[in-house]
C-alpha cells in the first residue's frame, strides 16, 4: 500500500489525532522522515508500513482523542 493511502486511511480512523508521532515512534524513524514517506505514491520502507498496519489493527481509547 503506498505512503498516501496509508495516510489517508489513519486520518480517516484517527482524526484530530497525531497519529503520524505514533507511527514515528513505533517505526523508530523521525517524524520528518515518516511524513515524507507517507506524502509518497510509493511503498513505504517497511518498519513505516508495519508501524502504520498496526495503528490501523488497533483501538485506542477514546480519551486518547480528547
């Protein structure tokens, strides 16, 4: 899945969140390089993919929205 669907996707499950620091730190890559990636029509490195893939599986709490 490209970096912008990617995107797309945990914007729509997570909005008004800063899901991109989550997946920076689950990826353990910066935030910059994690944005870059995810701006792309190109397959992010896998450590960002697998980051993101999780954060999609998941349910956070909803005080985490608040």
């Amino acid at each position: 899945m490209d970096g912008r669907l990617l995107a797309l996707k945990l914007n729509k499950q997570f909005p008004g969140w800063d899901w991109i620091a989550e997946v920076a730190e689950k990826a353990g890559e910066t935030r910059d390089k994690v944005e870059w990636h995810l701006q792309e029509d190109m397959d992010p490195p896998a450590n960002i993919e697998r980051a993101a893939q999780e954060l999609l599986r998941s349910s956070l709490p909803e005080d985490v929205f608040q």
